[in-house]
C-alpha cells in the first residue's frame, strides 16, 4: 500500500507541473518572446557570398554556383568590417582624427629662377656704326660701373662733332647749343663732350662704358658688327635681388595676392628654405595651359640664386574659414564618389562617402559626410575599403529608397 501511495502522489505532482509548465508557456508575455526572436532574425534578402551586389529574394544559386547567403534585419551595417588586432597591427594600420578649423590654402608648384627685370639695362645705339674693341667677350661676364664695354665707329658721331668745333669756332650762341644738344641727342655722354670743348680734337671711336656694377645677361654683338638704333647690343643685370616665377592651376587663382609669404626650395640647397614675398600677379591665364603666372621677389645678397635654376615653390595663400580637414593621404578618390575609412572602435572599421573641398597642401576639407574628431584611417585603408565595398551598400541604400517609394 505505501508504495500504491508514493506512486499516485508522484503521478498527481508531475501533473501538477505539466498544467503550470503549459499555462506559463501559453500566456500572452511568452507566447511574444519567440515572435520576437523570429523577427529579429527576419531575412531581409540574399545575396551572393563573393559579390554583395548580386541581392536576390529568395534562396538561390549566385551566377558562380554558390549558395546564396541570408542577410537578416538584425545584421550590423554591412559596410562595417571587423578586423581582429593581431591582423590591424599587420597591416600597419593608422588612424587620425578629423580636424576642424582654419585651412591654409598652402599652393605647391614648381618655378625657375630669373633676373630681376627692374635692375635690367639694355645697351643700345642711337647711331649707325661698327662695333670696335669689344670688351666683354659672352653672356655672364661681371662688369664694374665705369668700365669700358665696347668702342663705336660712327660716321654721323664724327660728323657731329666736327660740326659742333666748327660752331665753338664761330661766335653764333644759338649754333653752338644746338650743336651740343644735338651730341646729347646722339648719346655722346657729357663727359665726352668737355673733352672736345678743351682738346678741340674729333674722337673717331665712341667710348661706351657700363653705368653700374652687373652681369652680362645678354650678349648680341660681336666685333666687327654693324649695327642700328634698332639693334639690342647687350644687356647688364645685377644679381643682388632676384625674381621666381612660377605657374599655378588656374582653379588656384583666386588663394593668390601680392605680399604673400613664399619659400623657395633649391636643389644645391637641401634642407634650405629662403624666404621671399609675391611680387605680382599677372592679369592673365596662359592660353595653352590655363595656368597662372606669379612672380616673387627674393634678396640675393649672397647669391645664391641663379637665372635658370630650377625652384620648388610653397606660396602661402589666403586663409579658409573654420573647416572640418583630414590628411589628404586619407582621401580614397573614386570615379563618383570620394570616401574615407572610418575606425569605429574594438576593430571595426565603415567605409564612408565625403564630399570634399579645397586641398592644401597635404590636408583636404571635407564639406559632408563626417564631422571633427572622428578617427580616419590613414594607412591601410585601401585594404579596408575593398572589404567594405561601400559602393554596394549606396546602391542597396537606393534600392530600399525605390522599395520604400
């Protein structure tokens, strides 16, 4: 009998247990609970395994032959990448914060060296005659003020002054200032002229000799020489003040203005910065490159510049309003669309799209798409953008606009 008993009370307990177990099961709080894990995990379509672009509705084979792959509504953004840290340190990955505030519009270009045109003197005649006794023999010899530069054989000198003995000889005044006044006109320099006034003996040659201290810039004689007043015999340049022109992009014109501060970069010089100012902006685009010409003045005392070197420029322009800018190394360029690589922390890593502004330098402000203080990956993100594949998540993104139209 006790064990008939132990066994019906057993039998009326386990009942028990299954009537609360059902009711609990069957009340409207758990009835929701696996709904609601049903939906968390609802498929929002498939795709294929190796080419997110290819989204079908239902199960499938991808063209490759795979089995196509769920994507459910619960799923992370699937732009987002994860990379475990061993695999980060790597691939040498570096991250940077956006930054925000002002933005040197920094222009980098190349230029070369020249003279200073207002320290250049052409050396003409106002005569016919024939070079005699050149004494500077090629472009670049140093010549010293007063120094002899070349002779001229000029019958018309010869005969102007012969003229003007001839009027010191008479008692006509009015003959005789127009004869000097006409050796002036002739450029028969005034000392010349006290010479004849005190030898009374024509000179045959005319002795022209340099104003100032220089350099040959330019040669276009030899002896022997016929020339006119039209001929450029030679020109003198000094070389204590320079100029630097240089070309920049024509999108670039409106960073540009006189007084700005420049530096100079020589090959001869590594390590050298010399500092000069934009002397002037030209008025004009290059018609063949559509590019703007700038000038820029630098001291020379020691020269060490020279015509014809060749020069990178660095021209400080005028500065941005506060910007959001990252490094420019940052910037992934694409036909359509400009992004950037996010880190979102513990190894997570999104593509994001950007519209971008000005670059200077090597900073490029960002108009849209992150904000300041954001970290962007600066090295290693090219890797990351391919996981990414950003470019298919924006078109899904249109596909669900056109599905939510």
């Amino acid at each position: 009998m006790k064990n008939i008993s132990t066994v019906l009370i057993a039998l009326i307990v386990g009942v028990g247990i299954g009537v609360v177990a059902t009711n609990w099961s069957s009340s409207p709080e758990n009835d929701a609970m696996p709904a609601m894990a049903k939906a968390e995990r609802e498929i929002r379509y498939w795709k294929a395994p190796m080419d997110p672009n290819y989204r079908r509705d239902e199960p499938g084979k991808s063209p490759m032959g795979m089995d196509l792959v769920p994507v459910y509504a619960s799923d992370d953004d699937a732009s987002i990448v994860r990379i475990s840290p061993e695999v980060v340190n790597n691939l040498g990955v570096r991250t940077a914060a956006a930054e925000f505030g002002v933005l040197s519009r920094r222009i980098e270009t190349v230029g070369y060296v020249g003279y200073d045109e207002d320290t250049l003197r052409h050396i003409n005649v106002r005569v016919d005659g024939w070079i005699e006794s050149l004494a500077v023999t090629a472009s670049g010899d140093a010549v010293s003020a007063g120094q002899t530069l070349f002779e001229l054989y000029s019958p018309t000198l010869v005969n102007a002054e012969e003229e003007y003995l001839t009027a010191l000889r008479s008692s006509n005044t009015r003959l005789q200032k127009a004869s000097h006044e006409r050796l002036l006109a002739l450029g028969i320099p005034l000392s010349e002229i006290t010479r004849l006034d005190q030898s009374r003996k024509v000179s045959q040659r005319l002795t022209v000799r340099a104003q100032r201290d220089g350099f040959v810039a330019e040669l276009n004689v030899r002896e022997g020489v016929f020339v006119t007043p039209s001929s450029k015999v030679m020109s003198i340049a000094t070389l204590d003040r320079v100029w630097v022109l240089a070309e920049v992009l024509g999108r670039q014109a409106a960073w540009i203005e006189a007084g700005q501060l420049a530096e100079v970069e020589l090959e001869h010089l590594p390590g050298q910065r010399l500092q000069g100012t934009v002397d002037y902006v030209y008025p004009e685009l290059d018609r063949k490159t559509r590019t703007l010409k700038v000038r820029m003045r630098f001291d020379n005392e020691a020269d060490l510049l020279r015509p014809n070197m060749f020069a990178r420029i660095t021209i400080h322009g005028t500065e941005t309003p506060a910007v959001v800018h990252i490094p420019r190394a940052a910037l992934i360029r694409g036909g359509a669309i400009d992004r950037v690589v996010l880190a979102l922390g513990k190894g997570r890593f999104r593509s994001q799209a950007v519209e971008i502004g000005i670059e200077s330098g090597d900073r490029v402000e960002i108009r849209s798409g992150i904000t300041a203080g954001d970290l962007i990956v600066t090295s290693g993100q090219f890797l990351i953008d391919s996981e990414s594949n950003i470019e298919a998540e924006l078109a899904r993104m249109g596909d669900d606009t056109e599905m939510g139209q």
